[in-house]
C-alpha cells in the first residue's frame, strides 16, 4: 500500500514494533480496504486457505446549503468540514492527525450551494464533524450536530449529503443518503 503518488503512505514497521501502532496515512481515500484475519498457530497446519471479508473503509460527504442568498445576500460562499482524522491502524481504528476539508462549492440552481464529494475515512470514535460555512471568509455558521440533536458520523461506505436549510436563519440541518438528496432537487 502506499506509493505516496495518491496520498497514502504506510511506515515502514520495525522489528518488534506493536502492530497496531502501525498505520495507513492518507490526505483523499478514494479507496482503502480493511480485512481482519485472527491467526492462531495451533491450527496452521490444517488451514489450506483463509477468506477475509474486506470493508471498504472510505466514506463520502457533500453539503448543500439552501437559501443562502436569501438570507445573508450576495457573497463568496464557502463550506469547511472538520472533525476527520487521516489514518487507519491496522487494527481497524481511525486514528491520525485532525483534517479539515474545504471542498469547492457552486450553485445547482438559485437556492442551492452543493459543495464537490470529499473522500474521506469514517470519524473516529468519539468523534463528529463539523460543518462550517463561510460567507467572504468569515464564518456564519457551524454545527457537529443536525435539527434532532445527533452528531454528524460517517461510517464506512457511507455516501452521505448534509443539508442545511437557512429558512428564518434557524439552518434546519438534516443528513441524507446521496441518493436521496439527488432526488429532492433540481440540478441545473
């Protein structure tokens, strides 16, 4: 794993180094695969092959903000996401240095700022994002957590959207599937 050329690199282990202290370090995982087997050496001899189950362990997250304009007029709109770590342990942990992400973002239609997908690892426990978003460089407004009170968590394989809804500037903040989000608006 690791040439470096896409972002992830792995350390070298030394010789008697703990190997869950070794990780995966990556800036954008398109793709990165998590496999387990538990080896025990009394049954060696008689295991002729082993089938581990990989978990594609990146996730995806884009945000939409609607009526932005409405409400705070016109502006350079930007969105950052915090709370995401850049590495995975080989015992499966999301672990690292903290990233924050500031992902380009356009207009779909008059109402609607959706920001470009971020590759990114599941958030570690104990551990959500922070969705912030930014008119001409100074902040608005952020949260770690939507309308209901649940912090914002990516899982493995997750291809999630958050919506933010600026109506009477109390920004309703729900998490959709991607694919639910498609549905529910026009793109231009």
């Amino acid at each position: 794993v690791g040439s470096g050329v896409d972002g992830t690199s792995v350390a070298q282990p030394y010789f008697g180094e703990d190997i869950d202290s070794v990780m995966v370090n990556t800036s954008s995982p398109e793709s990165i695969y998590y496999g387990q087997f538990d080896y025990t050496s009394q049954v060696h001899d008689s295991v002729k092959s082993v089938e581990v189950k990989l978990v594609n362990m990146h996730a995806t997250l884009r945000v939409a903000v609607r009526e932005l304009h409405e409400y705070y007029g016109d502006g350079n709109y930007s969105v950052k996401l915090s709370g995401l770590r850049n590495s995975l342990s080989y015992d499966g942990e999301v672990t690292g240095d903290s990233v924050t992400y500031a992902p380009k973002s356009s207009f779909i239609s008059e109402q609607v700022l959706l920001t470009d997908s971020v590759n990114t690892l599941p958030t570690a426990t104990n551990e959500a994002v922070m969705v912030g978003i930014y008119k001409d460089g100074e902040p608005i407004w952020q949260s770690s957590k939507d309308s209901a009170g649940n912090e914002v968590k990516l899982n493995p394989g997750d291809n999630k959207v958050v919506t933010i809804d600026c109506g009477y500037r109390t920004f309703g903040f729900t998490v959709l599937s991607w694919n639910d989000f498609v549905q529910s608006v026009d793109m231009k």
